[in-house]
C-alpha cells in the first residue's frame, strides 16, 4: 500500500488507468442504459417507469459507495497516515456527492407516477437526503483543512474524523426501508439473492459497472487535479521563498 | 378523481438528468485535471 505514497509512481499508474476505467465504463453504462430503456418490458405494477431503474439505483450505489470510500480513506489515513489516503477521500466526494443528488433528483421523478408524490419524509428519502448535507459539509470541511495545511496549520485530520463519523449514516440507508414504514420498496438485491427478474436484473448489473468504472475515473482525475494543485502551490512557495 | 399521467416523460426526464449529469461531472474533472497539470507543468517551467 505505501508503493503508492510516492506521488511519481501513483501518477504513473493513474495516467494508465484513468482511459482503461473511463472507456469501458461509458461503453458499458450507456449500452446498458439503452438496453433497459429499448428491450426491458413493462412491469405489471410500475408500467414503463421500471425503465428509471436502470439510471437511479446505480446512482443510489455509488452515492453511498463513494461515503464508504471517504470512511475507508479516512481509516487509512488516522491510521497507517499514507498521505494518499486525504487526496483519496477528497476525491471521492465530488462525484459521490454528484451521484446522490442524482439518486435523489431521479428517485422523485420515479416517484410521482409510482407514488403519486415527489417526495415523502420517510426514512429512506431522509437519510439519503441526510447524505448528501454530510457531503456538502466534508467537501467544505476538507477544502478548508487543505488550505490550513497549506499555511502550516494542525487541521488536517478533521475531514477524516468527519468521514468516519458520517459513516454510520450508510447503515441506516441500508435497513431504512426494513425499520421504518415506507412508501420505498423494500431492498430486491441482498447478498447472493435477487427478486428481480433477469430481463431487469443483467442490463441493471451491467449498468452498474459500467457506473463503477466511471466513478472510480473521476476519483483518479480528481486525485491527480489535487496533486497538481498541492505540487503547483509548493513549488510557488519554494520560488517566493528563493 | 384519476390523473392520466404520461409514463413515457418521466422516464425520459429521468435518464436525461442522470447521463447528462454524469457527463457534465466526467468532462468538469477531466478537464479541471488537465488545466491543473498544466498550470503546474507552467511553473516547473519558470
């Protein structure tokens, strides 16, 4: 894992996987996307919205994967202190923060035609709008712990406490719907069983991936932004110092 | 009283807010990346 601490070598790796992860995973989310929309049928319940599927729960996914990512991060770095470790929760939290608005925008979509409302305070809908304050706030929190560090301050790991903390928010997502009463349906996809239909079920997982992959682009383009920025400001202050 | 929604525009407002927004978030990181490689590649320069 330290392999990776030297800025050089991650580079290196990052310029290499970032087209690898990015191609295929427009390709594949788009295909399946199409897919869905032209060849899945109807549902007997839900008629032709089933089709928002395939966009809204792989977006749910990544939304709280990209929490779980910034908690993992920040583990790393209390921990083992790899100094890729804050550049790496950092990054996640943009696009994280992008797809849990998008589950949220299209999830109310769904949910007019299916529930005859935009939106219900359950504790679903809740919690996950609770998500996406947590991510506005570690983005803020973050930004201003990078600019402290960069005048010399202590405040560097606060973002990271913040992520672990938040993280106990992706649980509750998770069991919401079995705790609480709710007009969202109950989880269709455990561990290793599956109550929807194939038909939906291979261009969903497909899509996912294909969703996985583009994330995990924009985590590396945004670390090597990050990267770039800390090195530019380095080098600015070794000049002015000169 | 029964409201007679078409299903059909959900859908598509629905996929048109979600790619686009993807593609928006994918090209705003490609090319903030670009421009501060750039930027720092200018000042390794100097």
């Amino acid at each position: 894992m330290h392999g990776f601490a030297n800025p050089a070598r991650f580079l290196r790796l990052a310029r290499w996987l970032l087209p690898v992860l990015l191609v295929p995973g427009l390709v594949l989310s788009l295909g399946a996307i199409a897919w869905g929309t032209l060849y899945a049928p109807p549902d007997h319940l839900m008629g032709v919205t089933v089709k928002i599927l395939f966009i809204h729960v792989p977006c749910v996914w990544l939304g709280m994967a990209g929490w779980t990512t910034i908690a993992v991060s920040s583990v790393v770095e209390l921990v083992w202190r790899h100094p890729l470790a804050a550049i790496a929760a950092r990054a996640a939290a943009v696009p994280g923060a992008v797809f849990t608005a998008l589950g949220l925008i299209t999830g109310s979509i769904w949910g007019r035609p299916t529930w005859g409302t935009w939106w219900v305070w359950d504790g679903r809908l809740t919690s996950f709008l609770i998500l996406l304050f947590l991510y506005f706030g570690y983005i803020a929190l973050a930004d201003a712990a990078a600019r402290d560090a960069a005048g010399g301050g202590s405040a560097g790991r606060i973002p990271a406490i913040f992520g672990l903390v938040g993280a106990i928010n992706i649980p509750i997502i998770n069991r919401s719907v079995v705790w609480w009463n709710s007009l969202h349906q109950p989880p269709s996809i455990t561990m290793g069983r599956s109550a929807i239909d194939g038909t939906y079920l291979w261009p969903l997982l497909i899509g996912a991936l294909g969703f996985s992959l583009i994330f995990g682009a924009v985590v590396l383009a945004r670390m090597r932004m990050l990267l770039a920025q800390i090195q530019t400001e380095a080098r600015l202050r070794r000049m002015a110092m000169d | 009283m029964h409201e007679r929604l078409n299903q059909w525009e959900f859908v598509w407002a629905a996929l048109a807010i979600g790619v686009i927004g993807m593609l928006v978030m994918v090209v705003w990181s490609m090319v903030a990346m670009m421009r501060a490689e750039r930027r720092r590649d200018k000042v390794r320069r100097k």
